[in-house]
C-alpha cells in the first residue's frame, strides 16, 4: 500500500514540473525580452497561460496532502526542519500570483503594472 501512496505523490510532484513549464517558461520568456517586443510578448503570453496559470498549483497541493496523510512522521520531520523554506515558498506563490492578478487585471493603467 505504501508504494501506491508514493507512486501518486510522484504523479503529483511530476504533473507540477510538466504543467509548470508554461508558467516557468513564461516567465523566461518575459526576463529575456527585448523592450521593443515585450508588450506584445506579455499580451500573447498572458493570454497563453490565463486560463491555467493558478490551477498549476493544484498539484503542489494534492502532493503535500497526499505527504500528510500517507506519511505523518516525513510529514512532520520536514514541515519542522524545513520551515523557513516552506515558508519563503509559500510567500513567493501568493506574491507571484497576487502580481501577476494586478498587472493583468488592474482597472486603471499606470505606472503600477510596471512595479
């Protein structure tokens, strides 16, 4: 029974990296831009991933249950040792998609989406 818990939360782990290209490489796209061509490289790319940018993290989250319920004492072991990573990791998703909402969906457009 344990191989299945872990062969699923490999499954959850490797859908995270495969569909997390286009988030990833989304924004490898736009650091590496030419300023003559980001507008348009931003447009089409916000339009690319818009409908599943957020949903990506769905895996990371079924994986980390999946941890939780199938092994409490990893579980337990890496969530005290590993905190402040964990941490810095969660901050980063919320600031990612946070900026990401206010630069796409902002009403009013101004200096901000730049910041």
């Amino acid at each position: 029974m344990e191989y299945v818990v872990i062969a699923f939360l490999c499954l959850g782990i490797l859908l995270y990296f495969l569909l997390g290209g286009a988030d990833f490489g989304a924004g490898i796209i736009e650091l590496f831009t030419s300023t003559k061509n980001r507008s348009r490289t931003r447009k089409t790319m916000y339009q690319a991933i818009g409908p599943v940018w957020e949903a990506n993290h769905m895996w990371l989250i079924i994986a980390i249950v999946i941890l939780f319920v199938g092994f409490p004492h990893i579980y337990t072991t890496m969530s005290v040792y590993l905190h402040i990573p964990l941490l810095i990791m969660l901050i980063g998703i919320i600031a990612r998609g946070t900026a990401f909402v206010f630069r796409h969906y902002d009403a009013i457009k101004d200096d901000m989406q730049w910041l």
